[in-house]
C-alpha cells in the first residue's frame, strides 16, 4: 500500500468527520394552569364560616342559665310538643 494513499483516506476521513454542532431553540416550556370554579370558591367560603362559627353559642347558654337560677325560664308545655312534632316530621321526611 502506499503513503499517499492513506494520506488522502486520512484527509477525506477527517473532513467528513466533521460536524457542525447546531444549538436547538428552546420551544417554550407550557405552563400549568390550575382553574377553581366558582361553586368550589363559595363552597370554601361557606366551609370557612362554618369553622369559625361556635358549636355553642355561650351568651345564648349563659342567658338561661341566668333564668333558670333566677326561676324566671318558664318553657310552655305546648311549645315544648309543637318543637317535638316538627323535629319529628322532618327527620320522617329526610328518611
């Protein structure tokens, strides 16, 4: 084999061996994107409310126990009945 020859094998070798690096563009990156619907927004609302509301209402409680004390809380045996009916009723009517 002669010298020239793998001279000019070596010469194409490396000028096809090049490469040109080409730099990728960045397409841009999507985003996510969170929507609350507005019946979630209210439910959140009322939610919040609801926690900040007292299971007992102290002065409500603390007002007849003053009564009670005093012997002023007198409680109609009829109010008494009617408030047991309608309790009744509707808890028939959410069965």
């Amino acid at each position: 084999m002669r010298i020239e020859d793998r001279i000019r094998i070596f010469q194409i070798y490396t000028q096809t061996a090049k490469v040109t690096r080409v730099e990728k563009k960045q397409e841009p990156t999507a985003t996510d994107k969170v929507e609350i619907s507005s019946e979630a927004r209210d439910f959140q609302a009322i939610l919040n409310a609801i926690k900040q509301t007292p299971d007992v209402r102290e002065d409500k409680v603390n007002e007849i126990k003053k009564k009670i004390d005093s012997g002023t809380y007198n409680v109609s045996g009829k109010d008494v009945v009617e408030k047991l009916i309608r309790e009744y009723k509707d808890s028939k009517k959410n069965e």
